[in-house]
C-alpha cells in the first residue's frame, strides 16, 4: 500500500470502531496484544543476536540443554542454587531480562521501571510524596460516556445511570472505554493538579499503573517537590520552632486525616453522616438517589463553591475513603489462627488531637479524630471520585526505607524467579525436540 500504517496503530483503530464489534470480542484483545509482545520480543531478539559480543554468548548456550536447566531449578527448590555455579544459565537468564525488559506487561518491564525510579532518586533525591489514586470505574459517567451510553455528563440523571449491576456490565464489555476514563483522569489529575501544584510546586514524578484481580486500573504515584533541602538538612531544620511549625501547616494544607475542617465548614457545623446525603450539584434533588463517585465535581465558579465543595469531599471520603474490614486485610499474614494473623493496614489509627514532630525521633504524628479514615487530599479526591491515599515521606534512614519499599510494590511482579527457570527449561526442551526433527 502508498503509507504504510504501523501495526499496533491498526490495532487502536480496529479497537475504535464504532459498532464496537472488536472491542467487545471476548478475545480479540487478548490474541492481539500477545502478538505485540511477541513481536517486541522477537524485534529485540534480532538485534541482540546481531551484536559483535552476542557470538561470545551464542557459543555458550549451544553447550546448555534442557537438564542443566532442570538440576538448576531443582537446586532452587533445595535452596541450594548460586548465582555463579551455572554461567551458561547466567547468560540464557541476563539475555532473557535485556528482551522482556522491552516488552510491554512482563516481569522484567516493571524491573526497568525500578531503575528509572532509583535514577531519579539518585539525580532529584528522594522523592517527597507517595500518592495513590484507585478510579473507580464503575461508578463513573465518563465511563458510560466513553462506551456509547446517551447522557448529559452535567447532569447526572439515575435512570441514565442504571444500577451498579448494570454499568458493572457495560464497563465489563467495553474495556476500551475503562482506558479511555483511566487515561482521560490520570492526564487531567497530573496536568491540572499536580503539575498545578495544590501540592507545592513540583519539579518531578513517576507513576506506575497496576491492574486489580478484576482487571481495574489504579496508579501509584511518586512526586518530586521543588526544594533545596537534603534530607539532613530538614532533620537537622525541624529543630527550628518556626520551620517546624511551618511544616506542619503544610503538612496539614495536603495530606487529611481528619473531616472535621470540612464538617465545620457544612451548614452549621452540626451536620450528620445522613445529613451530608444531599444534593452537592446545582441542579435538583434527584442527586439524593445517585452515589456520591457518580456526580461531577463542583463547579468552582458556584457562589457557594466552599460549602458545596466541602460537602462532596465528606460524602467522598465516608463511602471510599473509610476502611472496612475484609479477608484480604490478612493476605501476607503468616499466622494461622485468629489471634496470630497480622493485619497489613496497620489500622485503627491511634486519635491524636494535634500534629507534632517528636525532635528526638523525627517521627511526624498528625492530627486525627477517625481511627479509620485513609490519608486524602481533598483537591484529589474529588477530582477522581475514588479510593485515594497519600503519604509524606520523611527524611534521614525511614526515608530511604520507605522509598526502597515503594520501588519494591509499585514493580512488583506475579511471575515467582522459579518459574522463569521453569520456562527457560521449556523452552530448551522445545529447542532440542526441533532439532531432533530437523535432523
């Protein structure tokens, strides 16, 4: 043909159809999306296979079969395994990495994202805040909006919304449209918000997507503010009153613990948890019957945006920001018994009437009422309407701990280091099942 058109371009536009017909195909994206990978793979295969030093290593590997393999994954097992006994696996497993560092969803492409966040922290130092924002999807009209369904996104009518169950079904069968919503909100968050600095200036930030057992979208987010300090040298700074002082009210202007500012800030002040149930938009009363996620942000230009404001972000955060108990609470506890399992969420939250840094542990405690609410921004959390969570993170040796824990879970991989050697056996074992064929 003239212009010659890019395959995974195709893709996109076969994926935009307008019948939809291959967007909700049960499988067309999942066969597609294996072709890409492997594509990418076998791309990037060929150009190391074309390098001067891949001869060296070719050399090595025509001497490996499938049973080395096998001895090494069965020293795994035993917990016996070195690194350097076997340099021929060495080599088959570094080549392997160098290949699905580039392809886009496996194990070794998040490790690449681990290297590009210790680069930054390494040219910027360490990051200042950890942001977590959770879309939910199945409550959003933008979602609908995205997949077909005829409504007025400023105004938000039930009967257009249909039932949870129901737009649980159409976001089920228009994926495509889900990752227009995450990528619409995600773009709009970060250029309006925080590159608009409701969470001080920033210079830097790096997010990773990861998807839920379900298949949703959220994004972890590091966030590099614009400062001049070290972090010895804001340990060193909080010895000062008023720069300690100032780090609070800072603090306290970005990462909530607490709704009762926002409380005081509604009608009287004495307003109930059924209280806050009313209509937050301009429009009529028909908001009543609609989930708080479902409703669009308030218009800032109302004339009584502070209240109304104030309002949603306490509707918002005592449907989604609010813990409740549930069995995956208990998933990585080692105990067996109710009373040996370690909860993970580290909650409830002791009450703490106000902020304060302890001078001699640099530990930041701040002001908390609700022994169960989840760290939010409010700016945030009404602009993705969702499960939210952001942390501060501190200076001096906690820092770095925190920043190596997060590097560890916004990369973590599904895929165990043993069953990469059980893969690389199978694959060997193919390779020698086809020569015996050839031959």
């Amino acid at each position: 043909r003239p212009v010659q058109i890019n395959f995974r371009e195709h893709v996109r536009y076969l994926l935009s159809y307008g019948d939809r017909r291959f967007e909700e195909h049960y499988s067309f994206i999942f066969v597609l999306f294996n072709i890409l990978q492997r594509r990418t793979s076998c791309f990037h295969a060929q150009l190391m296979t074309s390098r001067p030093y891949f001869q060296q290593s070719a050399q090595l590997l025509e001497t490996l079969s499938s049973e080395d393999v096998a001895t090494a994954l069965l020293n795994i097992s035993k917990a016996s395994y070195s690194k350097v006994s076997d340099e021929r696996i060495n080599t088959l497993m570094k080549h392997i990495k160098v290949i699905g560092g580039h392809v886009m969803g496996s194990a070794h492409s998040r490790s690449a994202l681990r290297t590009k966040i210790h680069s930054l922290c390494f040219n910027l130092d360490l990051p200042s805040l950890f942001v977590t924002i959770n879309p939910a999807d199945i409550h959003s009209p933008v979602v609908l909006y995205f997949a077909g369904v005829d409504l007025d996104l400023d105004r938000v009518l039930p009967e257009v919304l249909r039932t949870s169950y129901e737009r649980a079904q159409i976001i089920a069968t228009h994926p495509v449209a889900t990752a227009k919503f995450f990528n619409c909100l995600i773009k709009s968050i970060l250029k309006c918000l925080v590159l608009g600095g409701i969470l001080s200036p920033t210079k830097a930030y790096f997010g990773t997507v990861e998807s839920q057992g379900r298949g949703s979208l959220h994004l972890h987010l590091l966030i590099w503010r614009k400062h001049k300090y070290t972090p010895a040298q804001l340990k060193e700074n909080i010895q000062n009153e008023d720069f300690r002082d100032n780090l609070l009210k800072y603090l306290e202007d970005v990462v909530k613990e607490d709704l009762g500012v926002f409380r005081d800030e509604t009608n009287d002040g004495t307003s109930t948890a059924s209280d806050i149930r009313v209509s937050i938009q301009e429009t009529d009363s028909i908001t009543n019957e609609v989930v708080a996620a479902c409703l669009s942000t308030p218009n800032p230009a109302s004339g009584d945006f502070h209240r109304i404001f104030c309002k949603d972000v306490v509707r918002l955060v005592e449907t989604s920001n609010i813990h409740k108990h549930s069995t995956t609470c208990y998933k990585y506890s080692k105990g067996k018994s109710d009373t040996s399992k370690t909860y993970r969420m580290r909650m409830p939250h002791v009450l703490v009437k106000t902020s304060n840094i302890d001078l001699s542990t640099s530990q930041i405690t701040m002001r908390r009422s609700h022994p169960w609410i989840n760290n939010f921004n409010e700016w945030l959390i009404s602009a993705c309407r969702s499960n939210m969570d952001i942390k501060f993170i501190w200076s001096g040796n906690d820092a770095k701990a925190l920043v190596c824990y997060i590097t560890d879970y916004v990369t973590k991989s599904t895929l165990a280091f043993h069953d990469m050697f059980a893969l690389a056996q199978q694959g060997v074992k193919s390779i020698e099942q086809q020569r015996v064929t050839d031959s």
